[in-house]
C-alpha cells in the first residue's frame, strides 16, 4: 500500500530546473519553518507577527 501512494504522489513532484531554483526553495523553506518555530518559543507580551518576520529575516 505505501508503494502505491509513494508512486501516486512522486506523479505530481518534479525536480528544479537548476541549483538557483533549489536554492530558493530551500531558503524559503527554512525561513517558514524558522518563523512557525519563533511563533511557538514567543513570550507571551510579543507580537507574533513582528516575532514571525524577525525569525525569517534571520535565516536570510
């Protein structure tokens, strides 16, 4: 059964056209994750939106 639905989902992926592509899904990647992290370390008196781009400025 997981064969099947590996399969079925690796028939919509593609792969990046070249390394600047990878790049900048990987950077954007980690910069989300980085703020999804930040959000959920916050004290409780700041602000998630200016605690969220914070975060994502700093993987930059």
């Amino acid at each position: 059964m997981r064969i099947i639905l590996i399969l079925l989902i690796s028939g919509y992926l593609y792969p990046q056209r070249n390394d600047s592509q990878a790049t900048f899904y990987n950077v954007g990647s980690k910069a989300i994750i980085g703020g999804v992290g930040a959000l959920i370390n916050k004290k409780p008196n700041e602000k998630g939106s200016k605690v969220f781009s914070k975060a994502c400025i700093k993987v930059l």
